[in-house]
C-alpha cells in the first residue's frame, strides 16, 4: 500500500467521520424537538387537570413557569445543536472536497503512468520493427 492509498484511507475515514457526527446531530436536534412537543402536551394536560380542582388552579402558574424555563432551556439548546451542525456540515463539505481533490489527483497520476507505460510499450515495438526492418534490408544489401 503506498502513501497515496494511505491518504486516500484517511480522506474516506474523515468523511464517514463527519457524516456520523451529523447523523448523531441529527439525533440530538430531533430528540430536543420530542421533549418540546411533549413539554406542550404536558401543559395541556395539566391545564385540564388544573381545573379541576382549587390547588390545581393555585399551583398551575407556577407549574406553567417551571415548564416555560424548561422550554426556554431546550430552545436554547437546540439554537445550539443547529449551530453546531452548521459547523459540522461544513467540516464535512471542506473532508469531502479534500477527497475529491485527492481522487482526481490520484486518477490522473494513474492516467499518466499508463499513458507512459503505452508510450514505453510502443517505443519497445518501434525499436523491435525497426531492429526487424534493418536486419531484413541488411540481409538483402549482403
């Protein structure tokens, strides 16, 4: 294995990286939405639970502040899970493009060594019908 497959290894491991760590983003932004949607069915719940009876209704404000921290917290948190698959969306665009780059360079470094590999083979047949040319004539001429 040269050191080309070797970076080329590396390029494909760092994108299945990053291609991991936003499917794992992905995970976290879609598990922080649940908990919102089950924080507002929780509310509605309590709402309807609130009214029936007189501690309910005396305790459903506070009750209502403690879940909108909570929101305000996931919020926050998810504000911060996009932001950071932003960034690791571009981390992945920059790995794949450095891949690509390293792929075309490999294909046309492969390209040229066979074009000089064709061009030696051809060499090789032009000396061998000349040797051939000149040995036939040289037979002739004697």
């Amino acid at each position: 294995m040269n050191r080309t497959d070797t970076l080329l290894r590396l390029k494909r491991f760092r994108v299945d990286e990053m291609k991991r760590r936003i499917a794992a983003i992905d995970a976290m932004r879609a598990d922080l939405e649940r908990k919102l949607t089950d924080l507002d069915e929780n509310v509605a719940r309590e709402k309807q639970r609130a009214g029936d009876s007189d501690i309910g209704r005396l305790a459903f404000p506070s009750f209502l502040r403690s879940i909108d921290a909570r929101r305000e917290n996931l919020r926050n948190t998810l504000k911060e899970i996009e932001r950071e698959h932003v960034s690791a969306q571009a981390d992945l665009n920059n790995a794949f493009q450095d891949l690509k780059a390293l792929e075309f360079a490999n294909e046309q470094q492969a390209k040229r060594l066979a074009e000089i590999e064709t061009r030696r083979a051809q060499t090789r047949m032009d000396e061998m019908a000349l040797v051939r040319h000149l040995r036939k004539h040289s037979l002739r001429s004697a």
